[in-house]
C-alpha cells in the first residue's frame, strides 16, 4: 500500500444526531420534574405520611402545596409527552391535548382556592377549608389534566 492511497474505502460515516439522542435529555428531565412534582403533591395532600401533619384540616398553605406539586406534574408530563414527538409535526389532537392540560390545571386550581376568591362555603373572614365540593372540583380538573395527556400521546407507526 502506498501513501497516496486512502486507509479506507468503505462508506462513510454518518455524523448527523440520531432522533433519540434529543429525546433522551428531555426523557430525563421531565421524569425529574414530574417525581419532584408527585413529592411535593404528597407532601401538601398528606403531610402525616411524613409526620408533618399539623392540623386536622386541609388550610390554604396545603392547598398552595399541593396546586404547585399539581403544577410540576403537568409541567414534567407536558415536558415528556411533548419530547415524543420530536422530529414530527404534532397534530390537531396533541394541541387539543396540551390545551386541555392547561385547562384541567386551572380548573384545579380554582376550584382549590375557591374560599380565597371569595366563591367557596367559608368565605374572608373564616378559615379556609378544604371541602367535598373543592375536592369534587379538584379531581374533575385532574380528570381533565389526565384526559388532555392522553390526547397528547403519539399513535404513529414505525
């Protein structure tokens, strides 16, 4: 073999991104943020499984705990649903989808700060309570928000 001749004559190298190696970060990330999520949901829904549990009721405090914990879950699960679709364009259902996310969150959130607006059965001057009807309007948000992440999964083929 000479000098003037290539060490290799086979095909070249692709050296562009695979489609993954977008995803996997974003995979990541958005785990990370949902399980912060879920602890911190837990921690404002049932503080006594950790044994800071301070009051027989459900206050203001637990209820911002647990929307901000709602919060990061649709935030890591709008994160991670919508890293599925990289390299396609997403469809009319997947917007539906992470619109109804939204949605659900803030009916949520109304609904668990409903005597702090002013529209819940203990309203300025008592305590704010957490409720049957605040806990009925908090899970048909959740509803809404699993409903939105169900539109928003990818069905394509391979």
């Amino acid at each position: 073999m000479t000098n003037d001749q290539p060490l290799s004559t086979s095909t070249p190298v692709k050296t562009s991104s695979r489609m993954d190696d977008a995803l996997t970060p974003r995979a990541r990330v958005s785990m990370a943020i949902t399980f912060l999520g879920l602890f911190i949901f837990t921690v404002g829904a049932k503080p006594d499984y950790f044994g800071w549990d301070r009051s027989p009721v459900v206050g203001f405090v637990q209820i911002i705990v647990f929307l901000i914990g709602l919060a990061f879950i649709c935030l890591g699960g709008y994160i991670g649903l919508h890293a599925l679709w990289w390299g396609h364009e997403r469809t009319i259902t997947s917007d539906i989808g992470s619109r109804l996310v939204a949605t659900g969150y803030i009916f949520s959130a109304f609904a668990g700060l409903a005597d702090i607006f002013g529209m819940g059965s203990h309203t300025f001057p008592a305590v704010p309570y957490f409720g049957p009807w605040q806990a009925t309007g908090v899970l048909i948000g959740q509803g809404i928000i699993a409903l939105g992440f169900m539109l928003m999964i990818p069905f394509w083929q391979k």
